[in-house]
C-alpha cells in the first residue's frame, strides 16, 4: 500500500520552474507505483494527486511521454473509480431488490391475515344474527313454561357472550 500522504508531499514540492525533468520523472513513476498498490478506498485521492501532478507538468518537450503516461493513468484510474461505484450500485440495486422481495412477502402474509380475520368476522357476525333470531323465537313463546323459557334465554344469552371474546374492545 502506497504512502499517499508522502506521494502528495512529493507532487506538491514540484514546480514547473524550478523542479527538472528528472523530479517529473521519478514522481510519476511513484504515482504508477502507487496506482498499482493504492487500496480501491484510496484511489480518488490518487486521482487527486495526479490531478495535481498534470497541472504541475511543464509543457517542455522533453516531457511530452511523461504527459501522455500521466493521461493515460488518469483515464485508467477514472475507469477504475466508475468500475468501483456500478458495482455498489449495483450491490444496492441487489439489496433493493431483496428488501422489495422480503417486503412482498409480509404484505402477502398481512393480507392473508386480512382474509382470515374477515372469515371470522363473518362467522361472528353470522353467530350473533342466530343468538338473536332464537332469542326472537324464545321471546315469541307464550305457551311454554317460564322456567324452560328462562333457562333458554340463559343458554342464549351464554352464546351470545362468546361472540363477544372475538369483537374488539
């Protein structure tokens, strides 16, 4: 792993006055160096670094090969950078799309926990309109014993208190 911090202490000392065509030299062959080592965190400050090394680079002839190596590490490390940033969006879209499945799945379970909760409201519903037709029918006996009719309308009254465990409070 490169020492960024010193490569950028290099390229900063460099001057296109005062710096000769052997400090251009070796400072971009410590940038290549660097590029092949730098971990894929660090390569935007490299990418910053030769930014700086490439304004620095006097237009000298003698350096032209210096500027197009410097160019094409430019390109490479851009390449590289563009490389690392589709493959985390793709590892989001990837994540996305799982978290989308898991999703789907919970609400297809809250649903199906709808449709049961419907079907027992219903079958409530429909136990509480029976409790209160027989009930209807037991008030409708004028012949039959009031003991009989009482211990009736108990037993209905009994039946109608279990349909309430199921009503919300």
């Amino acid at each position: 792993m490169a020492d960024l911090d010193k490569l950028a202490q290099e390229v900063g000392a460099l001057n296109e006055t005062f710096s000769n065509d052997f400090q251009f030299m070796d400072a971009l062959v410590h940038i290549e160096e660097a590029g092949e080592t730098t971990d894929d965190d660090e390569i935007d400050e490299l990418r910053d670094i030769l930014d700086s090394y490439r304004a620095e680079l006097p237009s000298r002839t003698t350096l032209n090969l210096e500027r197009i190596r410097a160019r094409d590490l430019a390109a490479a490390l851009a390449l590289t950078t563009l490389t690392q940033r589709l493959d985390r969006i793709k590892a989001r879209n990837e994540t996305l799309s799982s978290l989308t499945d898991a999703l789907q799945t919970q609400i297809d379970k809250a649903n199906n926990d709808a449709n049961l909760l419907k079907q027992i409201k219903e079958a409530v519903d429909k136990a509480t309109k029976t409790v209160a037709e027989v009930k209807s029918l037991i008030n409708q006996l004028t012949a039959t014993d009031g003991s009989v009719k009482e211990k009736l309308t108990a037993l209905i009254e009994q039946l109608g208190n279990i349909s309430t465990i199921f009503s919300p409070a």
